[in-house]
C-alpha cells in the first residue's frame, strides 16, 4: 500500500509532467490517501488540468482543491463581455441547442442554467466556456429533460462496463430505478470511479447518477 509521502511525491511528479501546469505554484499535502491542493492558476482549464492530473496517480482516493484563479495585470475582459464570450462559444458548438441554455456571468464566474435532453450536452457547455479568457469558475446547473426510457438500460450499462478497458465490470454493480442508475461496488483509482459514471450516463433515459464506488486501492494486489 502506498504510504501518503509517496503519493505526494507522485501528485507532484504528475503535475510536473503536466506542460500546461507550472507545478511550483501548486501546494500538495495528503492525509490518508486524500490529497489537498492549493496555490494560484491564470485560467480555469489550468486548475482543471491540476484536478485531473492529481486524479490519475494510483493510490489517490479523494481530491480536495483550493486553488485559485488570478488573472495579471495584462487584459481582463470584464462580465459582458465574457458573457457575450460565452454565447458565441456556445453558439458555435453544433451539438449544443443554443436555444436551451441560459448564461449569467457574475464576477468571473459563468452560471449555466437550462434543460437540455442529453447529458453529453450539458457537458458540452460547461466545456465551451470554461476555457474562455477571464472566466474563475462554471456552475452548471442545466437540467436535463425526461425523455422515454429503456427497459434494458441496466444490461446495456453493464454491456458498456464490460466493453471498457478502464472498469472491472466484475467489482460494478449497477441498479436502475427509473431514470437514477446507482453505482456500487470498489475501483481501483478516481479515474475508474468517474469513467463508471460518465459510461452510465451515455444510456438512454438516464439523467442522474448515484455513484457509491469506493476507491480502494489495496484491490490491485489482492
């Protein structure tokens, strides 16, 4: 089992293999496996890319961060024009109905509001401003609109799981009930909890999931 210096010590060497990373303004401590992350970014891709990095070191279970955005002295583009920013990105995006999605800029912050039909889409808008000049942070609370469901949506889920090269199928248990699928069982890594979840929400009728996986790292060598 990995001791927490050792997952510092990997969090860091991850972060510094990031290119879009400058790992010296980013602060690691872990305690129990979870690691704790702080320091200062110039755009909000930046702090995602730090999040993600630290996701994929084996042995992380949790991620906690509390880095900040701060932009320099140079250009900052204030909340309308962000605003407007963030129309056109959303606009320009095909598989995003532009007419669906509402858009509130406060202080840097992108506030996302709407129904849309596929949870693809919701993540397809959040992705298309969050990379934008100015932007601190997205809240996405677009709602996803209840559409007809499928009845072998639990056997194409678990058909997903056992196509993927990430999930051990063998350790996911997935129960349905209407249009909430709950995930349970134990993974091995963050990366495998959040695949599960992403694959369970590219099924039909299906706009919310509980996932109760536990990262439990001791399992690779069992």
């Amino acid at each position: 089992m990995k001791t927490d210096s050792k997952i510092k010590i990997d969090v860091q060497d991850e972060l510094s293999w990031e290119p879009s990373i400058d790992e010296t303004k980013i602060g690691v401590t872990v305690d129990k496996g979870v690691v704790t992350l702080s320091g200062t970014v110039n755009t909000y891709a930046k702090k995602l890319a730090v999040e993600k990095a630290a996701k994929r070191v084996q042995g992380v279970k949790a991620v906690a961060e509390d880095i900040e955005v701060v932009y320099g002295v140079s250009y900052k583009p204030n909340d309308t024009e962000i605003a407007k920013a963030a129309v056109n990105a959303i606009k320009w995006d095909t598989s995003i109905p532009d007419d669906k999605v509402m858009i509130k800029v406060e202080d840097g912050w992108v506030y996302l509001s709407g129904e849309v039909n596929w949870d693809y889409q919701k993540r397809a808008a959040k992705g298309a401003v969050q990379n934008l000049i100015g932007v601190r942070g997205v809240v996405n609370s677009i709602k996803l609109k209840s559409t007809v469901k499928s009845k072998d949506v639990k056997n194409r889920i678990s058909e997903a799981f056992k196509r993927s090269a990430t999930i051990d199928s063998n350790k996911v248990k997935v129960a349905v009930d209407g249009d909430t699928v709950t995930l349970t069982g134990t993974v091995t890594s963050i990366k495998e909890k959040e695949d599960a979840q992403r694959a369970a929400y590219f099924a039909p009728g299906i706009y919310n999931v509980k996932n109760n996986l536990k990262v439990d790292f001791e399992s690779v060598y069992a």
